[in-house]
C-alpha cells in the first residue's frame, strides 16, 4: 500500500491538486489579524477547567508514593477521615472497579499516558504514583487531611539506574508505529574511509511539563452522565477513553476544554482525571481537582534522557559520505513513547551511507510522554552540533556545509520533498543576522568581561495531518456562518486562524463567522498536537466547504446567475457565490436560501486520508542563528540576540504565528541553558518538583527574538501552510551550544549548558 501510495500520480493525492486559497491575493490569510479570545483572557472571561463553579462542589488532594516500586503493606487514613471539612477518603480498599486506560496510540482514540490500572490494588509502579485521595469542602482542607495519612510500604527491587538498565538489556524501539531504525548503504565503512570525521557522544537530562495553567480537570455525574471540564489537548480521545475505563457508551461521556492554557504534549489523559471521576461517582458530589506543581511533576509524564551517538564521515569538500546516529533512551514499561531522537536526522541531508538506531531501555519511573517536537527537539542538538564540529575541522562556513549537503529528495524515502526551500531561509537570515561579522575562530571576539559567539543550526519538524478530522459549516440566512470542530485552543490562536479561513473560504467578513470548539460532542477527533491541528482542521473545513457549495447550487436552480455552474466552477466573494472566472454571475447566501425558503444550511465535511504524507516528503524547516556572551570570570552564558529564519509555507497569520516561533525558541533556550529533571537513582524519585528548583527561562533570560519567514507556500497542504507550534524549538540548542563554542572554544555536548561545564 506505502509504495503504491509512493508512485501513483500527484493529481491521486490530498493536496494533488493547489487549494484555491493559495492563489487569492486579497483576503484575511496572511493578514496579523488579533486573537479573538485575546479580550476575553485579558478580561479574565475565559473560564479554564479549575473555574468551573458547580453547586455542592468538593475540593481534591492527592497524596504520593515514596517508593519506586513494591506494594502497600498499610495505610491509615484515621485522621483524615476525622480531619475538619472532610468528605471522602479514597484509596485502593474503597475506589470503584475501573478498567485500566486505553494507552496513547494503542487505538485510534485512545488517549491515557499509561494502561496500569488506576488505585486498583496495593501495587506501586513509581515514585509518585497516587495512593490516596482525599475530597473536603475546601482547597486547604483537603491538601491538610492528606498530610495526615499514613502509608507502609514494602518494597521491591526497582530498575532506576540508566547504567543498570542498559546492562540488562535493550530493544529497538518505536515510534508512531514504525522500528527507530534505518540503515542505507554501509555507514559503518564509509565512515572508516572518510577523509574527514567527527565522531562525538551528546547528551540530553529529561525535562518535565510545565504549563502555565496546571493540569485541573472539573468533573460531575449528571446520573450515568459523565461531564468533564478538562484541561485537555484530546477532547474525544478523553472522552471515549473515559467511556471505556467506566464502562460507558462514548455519547455519555462529555469533555469540555475550551481553554487548555499550555499543553505542549502533556495535557491527555492521567490518572488525576480518573481519580476524581470515580470520587466524584463515590462521594455524589461534583469535584474539582487541581495538581499543584509538584504534583505535576509526580503524575505527568515528561521527555526522557538522550544519549546520541553522531559520527560523521565527508571527502575533502563538505560532501557528507556517512551518517550514525545512534544511542539509547529510556522508558517506563507501561507507556507508550520513547524519546524518537533520530527522526529529524532522516531528512536532514543527502548521504549515501547512513544508520540511525534509538535502543530503549526500561526504567521503574513514570510514564514518559510527549513534550514540544518530541525527537527533534534533543535529535536537532546531537546532529546540528556534530555538523558544526564537522564545519570547523574542514575550515567550511557552518552555512556552506550545510548547503552542500541539501538533499534533493529524501535521504531515506526517497521521495520527493513537497516543497523545500531552507537554503534560502538560511541565505536571507545570514543576511539580516550579520553571519559575515563571524569570526570562525573561538574565542576571538570579546567586549570586557564577555567573550561573544556566533552560532547557527538547522531547524526541521514533519508536516503531519492526522486522520479523523471532521468540520460542520452552519449557514444561516442573514449571511453568517458558524463552523464547529472538536478541536483547542491551547495559544495557537487556533479559533483566529480558522476564523480567517473559514471568512476566506465563503468569502464572509471575519465578523460574520463564528467557530466553535474544545467539545467532545462537536465533529470529528482530532488531537492538537504534531504541529498538524490547523492542517486536519483546515482540510476538515475546505471538505464541508466543497459539501456546502454542492447543495447550495443545488438550491439555486435554475433562475439563478449560477445555473448550471459545478462546484470547481465557483468561488465564494462577498457574501455569495460566483464564476471564477466571470464575477458577474453571482448571488448571495441570503438570496439563495431565502428563494428556497431555508433559514440555514448545513455541511458536514471529513477530509481523506493523510495519504500526500507517504507521497511527498514533508516538513517544516527553520535557521536558527544565536550570539552568546559568556563570562569569562564567571562562566555566566547570556543570549544576547536570537533570529529564526523559517521555511514552513504561507504564513496564515503572522501575528500569530510569530507568536509561536518565539515561544518556541525561549523553551529551546530553556532546553540549552537551563532546563533538566534531577531524578534520584536512589528511589526513582524526582527530587526538583517546583519552579524554584527547575528553572524555566525568565524575561531576563530571553532577548528580543526576531522572527522572518519565506512565505512560499506548500502546494500540496491545506492554505499552503505548513506546522508553526514545535519548529521553534528544533535547532535552537544547537545553534546556542555552537554559539558557545564561537565565544569560548568549549564544546559542550551534555545538556543544559551550565556555569560548572565552562569551567571545565
């Protein structure tokens, strides 16, 4: 099926053929249109899942395990019982009998971060797993009578030492349901022969998940009615989840997120969600539960820890003639990713002999899970790092050898790119950066104190649109349109922009649509992660479009200027319908459904199958240039400029989507300097859960970051464009450890850079 997908014509695939919108010059696409929900979050209007206010409703604390892994041998929970404002105690002696979680990618709506039965039985799995909870008529209540319950644990040999679980064995592992394994030509003997190599080790710590809004879920039983007002970026993978862990049908199941406020991967489904639905149906009470943020870092799977081999092989003129990227991660038994480090190597440059292998270990610890570019993020580290390396040993322009090495097709799908056009990203950010001030020579550049480095790295992310999208265009007589799709809002702007494409579609002002999302109930199941949210949603909506235009000439008949037009004939402009190539016959929406006496007409469109995925090679691609300073007294590493020159098709909206690339680049500022999981191979347990201890970037910390775009749109996606969510952070690491290395001659290839790893 792959390679008849791969070889049949273009005009067979979604996408064969260029969506209109890419050609319309005048219209909301590509204008810095402002967020719509911006007022009401400034207003304090936009009600997230722990503001949801019901009558009667309690208030949850969770207490967890101390111990990696074993079984609980006692628990006394007296005294919270007796504690003032108390309602229910919950544990494994009294929770209702559940059906373990349907695990993320098992099934096409699955959505839990693990399967282990959720306070089931006395077992503990890791340090941190929930072992009470406890519902009380207040915040301060509840989180007081959990500190008073007491737990015996006897414990059992736990897997907690990366170097032990290697020593036990690894496996290949997996991802998206395909090996992490790739082999072409014979890397190993060509790097052997190869007139110049480089040959390093990069490591990566994990990282945990920290959304402004922690995760909060709001939840009651309305009979055998299941209502969830959730921070979730999987409104119908929660709910049918959901459904199968309470025994329910899926339509009794009900998951709202309107707002997410942050999920970057780790807002699915977890056990907090689960443990006050089943309180909620124990105590008949409404509840809402908020972790607080070590409880988070407890319960809510992170990025695990990389250890990437990159070697790298060319002949005397940058030509690359071996690629290894190899290494190892590890994960929990019972989760469902490994960190897929190599997947942005595979389409990174042309080379005929390359080997690209990620071996999984296991580890008694919590889930690991997705976070921002899961793989590229850590992969774009080890390999951009290893091309600067390779760039100073052949005394070539890190720009230059990158260029040399552009593939014309992919490296290993040997398919064609849909578009592809990072050399000219990096050629114009050269130019606006200053590349050309660089001194390619270390150290050689200071003001006072501060040695300053130039660095740059390539950025890469897939294009994906993930199957199971559907949209539902509404429209009324007074010539407005109102669209819905089960899709979030998680600070994407992903109402604006689907606003702007919706107008643009039926050629409606943007104050004549409403879009309607982030519920269970509404069409389609779609997951807002991947960068591909604004792609499925955009094709669900172009198909209930195409759905729409067919009944609505149907409803024109004959008396009207559009008599006897095709739908591929016609284009929406001004409120109405017209020739596209004769704007003169024409008529409005309200014109036609009034002559037909209809008050509104509705459309339901499902896009087809992502199947251009498998025809073309598609991605998103960035380049990331960074100056440094770091002191030399002090060994104090500050990013004094950063620019994003990005390749990812026609910008919808700039405004927003500069919005995204900035975001990005600060976490990968975080990823490079700042950002790592301290976990105890003592007991498994993570020993820096707060913000105090785990330090995220700050506005001192992050410079003004200019943002640029080439703007040449994609002819076989949705609008042209491609994915703006995770390409930020992909590249940034990169370019600021070789940034690093430009100012002060250290190569740093063990994240995060820190003052002690200058010094040495």
């Amino acid at each position: 099926m792959k390679k008849a997908v791969e070889v049949a014509p273009d005009s067979w695939m979604p996408g064969g053929v260029p969506d209109p919108l890419i050609a319309a010059k005048h219209g909301h696409i590509g204008r810095p249109v402002s967020r719509i929900d911006g007022p009401l979050k400034a207003k304090g209007a936009a009600r997230f899942a722990a503001e949801f206010r019901l009558d009667g409703m309690v208030y949850a604390a969770l207490s967890y395990s101390t111990i990696a892994k074993g079984r609980i041998a006692d628990i006394n929970i007296a005294a919270a019982q007796a504690a003032p404002g108390v309602v229910l105690v919950m544990t494994h002696c009294n929770a209702p009998r559940l059906n373990p979680p349907p695990k993320f990618l098992s099934q096409n709506k699955a959505a839990g971060g693990d399967d282990l039965p959720v306070m089931q039985d006395e077992r503990i799995h890791w340090n941190g797993q929930p072992v009470a909870l406890v519902l009380a008529e207040t915040q301060e209540e509840a989180d007081h009578a959990i500190s008073l319950i007491e737990v015996a644990y006897a414990a059992e040999p736990a897997a907690t030492s990366l170097s032990e679980a290697i020593g036990k064995g690894t496996e290949t592992g997996s991802f998206m349901g395909e090996p992490l394994h790739n082999e072409i030509g014979n890397a190993d003997k060509a790097f052997a022969d190869a007139a110049f190599t480089v040959d390093s080790v990069y490591r990566s710590p994990r990282h945990n998940h920290n959304a402004m809004e922690p995760h909060a879920a709001t939840i009651v039983w309305e009979g055998d009615r299941l209502i969830i007002h959730d921070a979730t970026q999987a409104v119908a993978h929660t709910a049918w989840s959901m459904a199968q862990i309470f025994d329910l049908d899926e339509t009794d199941v009900h998951v709202t997120s309107p707002y997410v406020g942050g999920g970057f991967g780790g807002k699915t489904l977890w056990q907090h969600q689960i443990l006050a639905a089943a309180a909620a149906r124990l105590s008949g009470r409404p509840v809402r539960i908020a972790l607080s943020r070590e409880g988070v870092y407890r319960i809510i799977g992170g990025r695990s820890e990389t250890e990437q081999r990159v070697a790298l092989g060319s002949d005397r003129y940058g030509k690359l003639t071996a690629l290894i990227h190899s290494g190892i991660t590890p994960k929990s038994p019972n989760s469902a990713l490994p960190e897929p480090f190599i997947v942005p190597t595979r389409s990174a440059y042309a080379v005929d002999n390359m080997t690209l292998d990620v071996q999984v270990c296991t580890l008694d610890m919590m889930a690991n899970t997705f976070m921002r570019a899961p793989g590229e993020a850590v992969g774009t580290f080890a390999l951009e790092s290893a091309m600067d390396e390779l760039a100073e040993k052949l005394g070539i322009d890190p720009i230059e050898l990158r260029a040399r090495n552009e593939p014309d097709k992919d490296p290993v799908g040997g398919v064609p790119f849909s578009s592809r056009n990072i050399v000219e990203a990096y050629r114009s950010g050269a130019e606006r950066f200053g590349w050309d001030m660089r001194n390619a020579a270390p150290g050689s550049r200071r003001e006072g104190e501060w040695l300053i480095g130039m660095g740059c790295a390539t950025a890469t992310y897939p294009y994906y649109r993930m199957p199971g999208a559907a949209a539902r265009i509404t429209l009324s007589d007074n010539g407005r349109a109102t669209v819905d799709f089960a899709a979030h809002e998680m600070g994407m702007g992903t109402s604006t922009v689907q606003t702007q494409v919706t107008a643009d579609r039926l050629g409606l002002p943007l104050d004549k649509v409403t879009v309607r999302y982030g519920d269970s109930t509404l069409p389609g199941v779609i997951l807002a992660g991947g960068s591909q949210q604004t792609a499925a949603i955009g094709m669900a909506v172009m198909s209930a479009y195409n759905g729409l235009v067919g009944e609505l000439l149907k409803l024109a008949g004959n008396d009207s200027p559009l008599a006897g037009l095709k739908p591929d004939e016609v284009v929406g402009i001004n409120g109405g319908l017209a020739h596209r190539n004769k704007p003169e016959r024409f008529e409005n929406y309200a014109s036609i459904l009034t002559r037909a006496n209809r008050h509104e007409l509705v459309a339901d469109g499902t896009p087809p199958m992502p199947f251009e995925l498998q025809h073309w090679s598609m991605h998103s691609y960035g380049a990331m240039f960074c100056e440094i300073r770091v002191n030399a007294i002090t060994g104090e590493p500050r990013v004094s400029r950063f620019l994003g020159s990005f390749d990812c098709g026609k910008i919808l909206n700039p405004k927003t989507a500069a919005s995204q690339f900035r975001g990005g680049i600060i976490m990968g500022i975080g990823l490079a300097l700042t950002e790592e999981t301290q976990f105890d191979e003592r007991n498994g347990r993570i020993v820096n859960p707060s913000l105090a201890d785990y330090h995220i970037p700050v506005h001192l910390d992050v410079p003004e970051i200019e943002i640029m775009w080439t703007d040449i749109p994609d002819p076989h996606t949705p609008m042209g464009a491609h994915g703006v969510g995770e390409i930020g952070i992909t590249g940034t690491g990169a370019a600021i450890a070789n940034a690093v290395y430009n100012a002060t001659g250290k190569r740093v290839r063990d994240l995060p850079i820190t003052l002690d790893k200058l010094f040495r």
